[in-house]
C-alpha cells in the first residue's frame, strides 16, 4: 500500500478496473500539529497501475464539513459516489477513468442524494429532503429530467424493463418493483435483502434469513418466483455480492465473534 496515507485517511471504496489498474477513494482528516482539534477535510483519488504495490495521488477535492461518502456505484467508463456537507447540500462525485483519471463535483441542491443505477447514459438517484424520498433521474449534464415519489431505496438494476431495488441492511423482507408505467409495487423476498446483482438470464439476491442465516435466491422467470441456490448458517451477514452477470456469483460473507465482524 505504499503511497497512501498513514494517519487519518479512511478507505471508503476500491476496486480493480482491470488486472493491472486500481482506485482508491478515501477520506482525509489531516490534523494541525500546533492546534489538534483543527484538520483540514478532504476526499482523495489513489489510482495504482501495478496491482496496487504502489499509489499515486490524483484528485484532492476539500470540504470544511464533509459528513458522509459512500454508495459508490460502478459503471463501464466512470465511478459515481455521494458526498454530504453540513450546510444541506449534497454533491456528486464523478470520477472518469481515462485520461488521467479526472474527478468532477455536482451540487444536487437535497440534503442527501444517493446514485443507485445507471441506464442509457441516464443515472437514478434517490434524494430525500425532510425524510421525504424521491427517485431522480439525470441526464448526462447532470440535469433533473424527471423526479417521482419513492421507497427509500439503495440498490437496484433494471430487469425485464423494470426497475427492481431494495433497501439494504434493513431488517425487512421487502424487494421494490417500478413497473413500465411508473407505478411502484412491492414483493416479498424469502430473505431480508443485503444486496442485488444482474446475471446473464436473470438476478439474483442475497440477505438474512429469520434465523440469522445467508441465503441466496435466483430469479429467472419473475419476480415473485425466486429459487434458491445458497444457503449456509456458519455466516450472519453477506459484506458483498459480486456477479460477472453471465453465470459466476462470488460471495464475501461474515459473522460477529464479540465485538468484531469477521469475513
């Protein structure tokens, strides 16, 4: 991990382009030496070229009050991650691959506006302002075309012509249908949803059963017609659920052994 930072920064996405490129998005508190209780606030961009022996600093972009970054949602040419400042706007960070891995920043005008799907050059956000929750769709220029009433919703994809999310880590059983008439329908899934991910011939879902179980269902013909392909009582929680979306499903699973989680 040489070239990231020692102290202060946490790590809150990575992921591999390709065999040999990486990205890291991180957050970075770096203290004043003289006057502990100031820091300077900022998300930073490492990109690896060499399987992640070594990272560069590409993008440093400061917030006085950065609360949150996360949900980062993965396209073929770009990374889309929320971030929230405390004065009640939220903002969009883009981050393209190439040339030279350059990062954009879009003011939402919510409070909070979390990227879930990418379609068409089109991306579904949900934002909520006063606990009220709206799915959003933008254009390329980041332009609202289109704003409805939604679920709280923080993953899905699009199956079958319809949006199919859910609500992760969330102790409910509830899987959200927008129909092709914009009309939203909700079914119920064998397992509390964790996470969602599209296969070649259909989806599949992972989550927890009542008894604290991991289980994995697949979904081929409809969605009120799930299969089930897995299902293991050594593991509490599934930590991530990644598809090649034609016939590989790849599961990181753990548990809590006191007051840690293991994987």
């Amino acid at each position: 991990m040489d070239g990231i930072p020692q102290l202060g920064f946490t790590i809150s996405y990575a992921c591999f382009l390709n065999q040999d490129d990486g990205i890291i998005i991180g957050r970075h508190q770096e203290y004043n030496d003289s006057i502990q209780t100031q820091y300077r606030n900022s998300v930073e961009i490492y990109m690896s070229s060499n399987k992640g022996a070594k990272w560069l600093l590409k993008s440093e972009l400061h917030f006085d009050d950065l609360i949150h970054i996360g949900n980062t949602i993965k396209s073929d040419s770009s990374l889309l991650t929320p971030l929230f400042s405390q004065n009640g706007d939220a903002y969009l960070l883009q981050i393209t691959y190439a040339p030279g891995y350059p990062a954009k920043l879009t003011s939402t005008g919510q409070t909070r506006c979390y990227p879930i799907a990418l379609k068409n050059n089109l991306l579904y956000s949900v934002a909520d302002f006063k606990d009220e929750h709206n799915l959003i769709t933008m254009d390329s220029s980041y332009h609202v075309i289109n704003c409805v009433p939604s679920p709280s919703l923080s993953q899905c994809l699009f199956w079958k012509d319809e949006m199919i999310a859910i609500k992760r880590y969330v102790r409910n059983n509830n899987v959200f249908v927008l129909d092709k008439n914009g009309q939203w329908g909700i079914s119920t899934c064998p397992v509390s949803p964790e996470f969602i991910a599209e296969l070649e011939d259909g989806i599949c879902i992972s989550g927890i059963t009542e008894s604290n179980g991991v289980e994995v269902y697949f979904y081929n013909q409809s969605i009120h017609n799930p299969l089930l392909i897995y299902s293991s009582n050594d593991y509490t929680f599934v930590k991530e659920l990644i598809t090649d979306k034609e016939d590989t499903i790849i599961l990181v699973l753990g548990y809590t052994s006191g007051i840690f989680m293991k994987y």
